[in-house]
C-alpha cells in the first residue's frame, strides 16, 4: 500500500539525506522525488518554558540530594527506543561513576516499563531512578535543564526531535548512532555517538562527560545551544518555502 501511495506524489519530504537515500532504496522511489526537510525546534518556546520551577524545587519534589549527578531519558519505553538497554546501562554506571552518586530520570512510559522496573529490581538499584510516567511537553525543557547529561540508546531512530531539545537546552547527550542522528549532530559530539546495542561503550560515555570539569561543560553547552539554531523553527519555514513553492 505504501509502495503504491508513493507512486502518486509529487514530491516525499524527509528529515534527512541519509534517509532519502533509505526510502529511495526500499520503496523505488527516485531520489528526484525526494526532498529533504530537516526536523525543527521552536527555540524561543522551547527556552522560554524553561525555569517553571526552580531546579532545587524539581531536585526537592524528586528527592534528589545535591551531591547527585541526574541522568535523563525522555521517550516511549519499547525496545526501539532502547529502553531495554536501560537496566544494564544502569548497572554499569553504578560501577563507573564515583561513590554512585548518580540518579536517572525516566520520562515516558509503554511496553517495556514492567520489564525494565523488575530488572532494575533485582539488581538492587530501585534508589538509583525516578519514573516519571508521561510529562507534558512544555514541563520537558525543565527536566532537560536539571539534567547533566542527556542519553537516546535506540535501537531505531529517524530524525529524533528529543535531540533538538536537548541541545536547545544546552544539555550534552550521548546517543546512538542510528538513523539521520550523525547527521544532525555537531562534531564536538560526534565521539559521543555510539553503535547501537554497545552497552559497555555507551555507559563509558556517559561517565566521561559526567567526569568533565565545569569549564569544559558550559563550553559544550553553549556549542549545542548556538548549533541547534539551524534548526529553529524560523529557518525551517523559510527552506520549506523555498523548496517547494
């Protein structure tokens, strides 16, 4: 049905020249026909929701002391996304980071959470997480500010908009490397960016950039914040105008 349906556009607009070449590949369309139209981000929205709450007011409401690093993860709990690989990056933080001082945030909820909740369980590490079910989008930027790191260990992506948000946020991250997520990503990340599956590596990651010096982060931070302008929802606009009218 689908293979049929793309024989009667125009044109197929999609986030990424990685996966232009992917859906001219499968579905035998000619890469003519497909125009690319990256993924955007509202960034004035997106700060202006920021600082609803205090961070010591979320840290309070989280009982999170704060000695603590937090670790935040935003999207659907089910195998694509890498929930699964949750527990057993926990697992070997908890060996890694200094005295354990580390708490991660679980933002999002689906198929995998009971899973993940028992695992986490038996690995005695319950005191480690905060799940926090489904969040509205505009509290999310509240959480990405909090936050000292932010991790995406999908399996499968496209162009993943948490990303943006992340990085509108100034919130460094490590994630994997799938779908069009190298091609949105600055090259002062590119080392954080991790085959999908390698545990071992990603958790090591994440405890680099948790072991940075405040100096070396805010410069990160505020690499992503000017990068992630690209994607403002402005230029969006004005390319998407461009492109097809």
């Amino acid at each position: 049905f689908e293979k049929t349906t793309y024989k009667l556009i125009d044109f197929l607009v999609t986030g990424a020249q990685s996966l232009a070449r992917e859906y001219s590949r499968y579905y035998g369309i000619s890469i003519e026909k497909i125009k690319i139209m990256p993924n955007w981000i509202n960034i004035e929205k997106a700060t202006s929701d920021m600082q609803q709450v205090t961070k010591d007011e979320l840290r309070k409401k989280l009982k999170i002391g704060n000695d603590k690093k937090i670790i935040l993860f935003v999207h659907r709990l089910s195998k694509r996304k890498g929930a699964h690989y949750l527990p057993e990056i926990l697992k070997r933080l908890n060996s890694t980071i200094h005295n354990s001082s580390f708490v991660i945030l679980i933002i999002g909820d689906g198929p995998e959470r009971q899973n993940i909740e028992s695992r986490i369980r038996n690995y005695e590490l319950w005191d480690k997480v905060r799940f926090l079910g489904w969040v509205p989008n505009y509290q999310l930027p509240n959480y990405y500010l909090l936050s000292d790191i932010f991790i995406m260990p999908s399996d499968e992506e496209g162009f993943p908009h948490v990303l943006l948000e992340s990085m509108a946020t100034g919130t460094p991250f490590v994630a994997s490397n799938v779908g069009a997520v190298q091609e949105i990503t600055p090259s002062l990340m590119r080392n954080y960016l991790i085959r999908p599956g390698d545990i071992k590596t990603f958790s090591l990651r994440v405890t680099e950039i948790l072991s940075k010096t405040p100096e070396e982060l805010n410069k990160m931070r505020q690499s992503l914040k000017n990068y992630v302008e690209l994607y403002d929802i402005h230029n969006a606009i004005n390319k998407f105008a461009e492109m097809i009218l």
